[in-house]
C-alpha cells in the first residue's frame, strides 16, 4: 500500500512538473523576440506550436500506451519532456525554438494520455484520482509563470533549462518507483475501435462541450494577461492564484460536489456559470476586479475540467482511448483559442471582444451537456 501510495505521489509530481512547460514561455516572450529577432506572430508559435502536437498527438499516444504499456510511454514522455526541454534553452533562432516546442508538445501527449490512468490504477478511489490529475496540471500551468518570470529575468534560457532538470529528475523517480498493476494487459486497439468511439454520442457530446469550453479556459490563460495588463511578476503570482483556485476546484470542490450528485447535474450548471464570468469580465475595466473573476474563473475550470473528465471516462470502452480522443478533442479547442483571440481583437480593434466568444462558446457546450443529461 505504502508503495501505491509513494507511486501516485511521484505520478502527481511528474504531471505537475511536466505541465509547468505550457506557461513558462509567458513572462519571457519579449526577450526571445529581442534576444532571436522574432516578431508577434513567430514567438506565438512556440504556445500554438506546443498545443497543437500535443493535440495531434493525443491518440496515436492512448493507442501505444494500449500496446507496450502504461508506465513505458509515461516515462518515454517524461524523458523526451527533458530533452526538448534542455533543447530550448540551447536554440540560436526562433525555427530551432519553435521545433523543439513542437516535440516538447508531442512528449506531453504521451505522459499525458498514461498519466491519469496510472493514476486510477494507483489510487483506491476513481473521482480523488482525477481530480489530483487535473489539480496537478493546474498548479503545474501556474506555476510556469513563475518560474519562467523570475529565472528568465536573468537570461530567457533558464526558464528552459531548470524544467529540463526537473522532467529529468522526474522521469528517474517514475522509472525506479512506480510500479503499475496489470499494466499492459489489454487487448489491442483496432480501427474499428476508433470508429465505434467517435461514434459514440455520450463521447462525441462530452468531448466538443469540452472543445467549446476549453477556448474559454485558455483565453484566461492565454489572452487575459494582454488586457489585465500587469509587470511580469505580478502577472506570475496572479496566475499563480488562478492555479491554486484552479487546484482547489479540482481536488476539493468537485470531489465533495460528485459525492453528493451525479456528474451530469453537476457539469451543465458549473459550465453556465464559468459562461457568465466571461461575459461579466468583458465588461469589466478595473485591474483588481479582472484579477478577482480570474481568480473566481480558475475555481470553475477546476470543477469543469475534474467533472468533465470524469464524465467521459464514464463511457464503456478502452480508458486510454477515451483519454486520447477526449484530450485530442479538448486541447485542439484550446489550441486554437490564443491565435484567434488575437486576430479577433485585432480585427475589431476591441480587446474585449475575444472574452464575448468565449462565453458564447461556453454557453454552446452548456447546451450540448444540457441534451446529453437530458436524454435517458
């Protein structure tokens, strides 16, 4: 027991330590673009680049972990997570830059498509197991800022190179010391397979609410710091109170809330509610008030991303197949959220505006997660 337990707890940190690599450009994009001559849309890339191999990657990953086991590709992951990592901080331009993003990206899409069924296999409840899995990520995103601001005010290369330390000294700790049960003992995964899942309707419901959500969980993210306005260490330890509120909202909240209802209750009125701070955040001038719905945002996407993953993990098929095709679905969402927030606002010349879309989409996955609770 006292195994499975040191197991999960170095599982937890790994996730943690992995996803710190979504948000660590943040604080030293500027430098990059002065130290590499890159302009706006080049250093972009390094965000779009990481997300969407990520995305791409979901599956194909699911569908390895099937094959050659859980722990393999989890830890494949973490040591590749390492060597992009370490890479970055050794690029001498923004193409070498961008790739190594992009392979950072595909090295999280296998660490994440494992990690959280390892994590259901080492914990004795399902709902703690998921809601550790989305807390980690959040304090993980969160603390990215942070690292990337204060070791970055020395040279953009540190930021790159203590993550790559880290993943290295993770992906040791997961190799050594944890030990999955049963791993690797599934049957494999055929193309028909696939089919059947992405004809699924509680699946295909469950996965574009989760798309249409996840845009408005990556404007926060991703494009509030542009209208918020704030020097890069206050940003750090503002999106640090988002990580924490996020973190709280997936370990705390959401478990006691499924405790006591069932998930389908419970997702349709949190995304509605996540819906309406977006529409109020539009309209709001005020530093402190934005800093306080940002806060407020990061508790409902901690509640939204344990429910919702929760939820489609329910469906009777292959879990590291619905993991992949969920977090494909949910991430291209994402990953197309920073680049569209930015033609948006530049389009319409109004900075605002990009937080309107994403309600509207929030409001169109409250719908679709509305039908699916109410059909039988």
């Amino acid at each position: 027991m006292k195994n499975r337990s040191f197991g999960r707890n170095i599982t937890v940190l790994s996730i943690f330590l992995a996803f710190m690599g979504m948000g660590v450009v943040d604080p030293i994009l500027p430098d990059i673009a002065l130290k590499l001559g890159a302009n706006h849309w080049q250093v972009e890339m390094l965000f779009s680049a990481y997300i969407f191999m990520m995305a791409f990657m979901m599956l194909p990953a699911g569908v390895l972990a099937v094959k050659f086991g859980d722990k393999r590709v989890m830890a494949t992951g973490l040591g590749l997570v390492a060597l992009f990592a370490t890479l970055c901080s050794f690029a001498t331009s923004i193409v070498d830059l961008s790739l190594y993003r992009a392979g950072w990206g595909f090295s999280n899409a296998l660490f994440f498509a494992t990690a959280l069924i390892i994590l259901i296999a080492l914990s004795n409840e399902y709902h703690k197991a998921v809601g550790l899995f989305e807390g980690a990520i959040g304090f993980g995103i969160s603390a990215g800022p942070l690292l990337g601001g204060f070791l970055g005010e020395h040279s953009w290369r540190f930021p790159f190179l203590a993550t790559g330390i880290l993943s290295l000294c993770a992906f040791i700790a997961v190799l050594f010391f944890v030990k999955v049960p049963n791993d690797n003992k599934r049957k494999s995964v055929k193309l028909e397979d696939l089919k059947a899942l992405f004809t699924n309707r509680k699946f295909i419901l469950i996965s574009f609410s989760a798309m249409l959500y996840f845009y408005g969980f990556i404007v926060i993210l991703a494009y509030s710091p542009l209208v918020v306005n704030l020097n890069p260490v206050e940003m750090g330890l503002l999106f640090f109170g988002w990580g924490l509120a996020l973190a709280c909202g997936s370990i705390v909240i959401s478990t006691k809330l499924e405790s006591l209802y069932e998930v389908k209750q419970i997702i349709p009125v949190t995304i509605l509610i996540f819906a309406l701070i977006l529409f109020i955040i539009m309209n709001v001038e005020s530093k402190a008030l934005m800093s306080m719905l940002i806060i407020l945002s990061g508790l409902l996407s901690g509640i939204n991303n344990s429910v919702l993953t929760s939820y489609v993990m329910e469906v009777n098929f292959e879990k590291n197949i619905i993991s992949g095709g969920f977090n494909f679905l949910r991430w291209m969402g994402a990953g197309t959220a920073p680049i569209l927030s930015g033609f948006i606002a530049g389009k319409f010349n109004n900075m605002h505006l990009p937080f309107l879309v994403a309600a509207i989409l929030s409001i169109i996955s409250f719908l679709l997660l509305f039908s699916l609770r109410k059909a039988k």
